[in-house]
C-alpha cells in the first residue's frame, strides 16, 4: 500500500512554530517514526507554501500509484476552495489532519471546505493525528 502525506502552508516550520500548539518536533522526525511505525506501507511526504501545488499533488497522487492521502491543508483548509474542488475530483480517499483542535480555536479555523469530501477528520491529537489517519485509511482501503 502507497499513501502520500500533503502538509501546507507553515508546516514546514513544525518544531520552531507555537510549539504551545504544535509541539517541538519537525516533520521529518516525525517522517521517521512513521515509517518505523508503519513498515508494511509505503509513504511518502510532499509540503508546499503553495496553494497550487498542493492541488497539483492532489491531482497527480494517483496516476503516482498512490492509494490514499493523508492531508493537512493547514491554513488553506479554512480559505482554498481550490484545495477543495482537488479533493472533491479526485477518486482516491483523503483523510483531513489538523495537529491542534480547531474548534477549540479562532471561530475562522472551525469551517473547513476540504472536510465535506473527505472521507474521515481527525483534529486535536497532535502529531499522532497522523498515524490516526494512516491507521484509518488501511482499514478503508482493506474493506
Ligand atoms: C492546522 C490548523 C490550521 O488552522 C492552521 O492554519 C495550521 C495548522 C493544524 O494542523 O492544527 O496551519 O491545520
């Protein structure tokens, strides 16, 4: 099985960014235990600033043999309807992460446009979201 995380904008600064609200660890580190975690999967990691290029990723994951997606779309998720029509065209499922808990943030942070099509949301577990999700997405593409 193959899964592509996509982190957006800021997550690159994960580790030095409030790390009140989301830890001192950067993604890469992360990357590595997930990868232990998970030996029996194939993952790979994409982050951009960009809003386009998130939905260039998005399209591409597919046709790259990827089963699934793991997205967190930081700050796009509350503003990019181009984050969300990707999500909403492409066949393959994508499970929305947010490392905080967004409703229990700004009112802006608690509308989501990416949440409607995808096929799970997990919020407020930190980086373990991500293993959540990974977890999630097996067990969809098993059944
Ligand atoms: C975030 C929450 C968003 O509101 C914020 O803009 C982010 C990260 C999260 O993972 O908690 O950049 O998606």
């Amino acid at each position: 099985m193959k899964l592509l995380i996509i982190n957006g904008p800021n997550l690159n600064l994960l580790g030095k960014r409030e790390p009140d609200v989301y830890g001192n660890k950067s993604f890469d580190d992360f990357f590595a235990d997930l990868q232990f975690h998970f030996k029996d999967i194939e993952l790979a990691m994409f982050q951009s600033n960009i809003e386009g290029e998130l939905v260039d990723e998005l399209q591409q994951a597919s046709e790259r043999g990827f089963h699934g997606i793991v997205l967190n779309p930081a700050a796009y998720t509350h503003t990019s309807i181009a984050v969300a029509d990707a999500v909403a065209a492409i066949s393959i499922p994508v499970v929305e992460v947010h490392i905080s808990n967004v409703m229990d943030r700004e009112r802006i942070r608690h509308t989501s446009y990416v949440s409607k099509n995808a096929s799970g949301t997990i919020s407020g577990f930190g980086l373990d979201g991500y293993k959540l999700a990974i977890q999630g997405l097996k067990q969809q593409l098993k059944a």
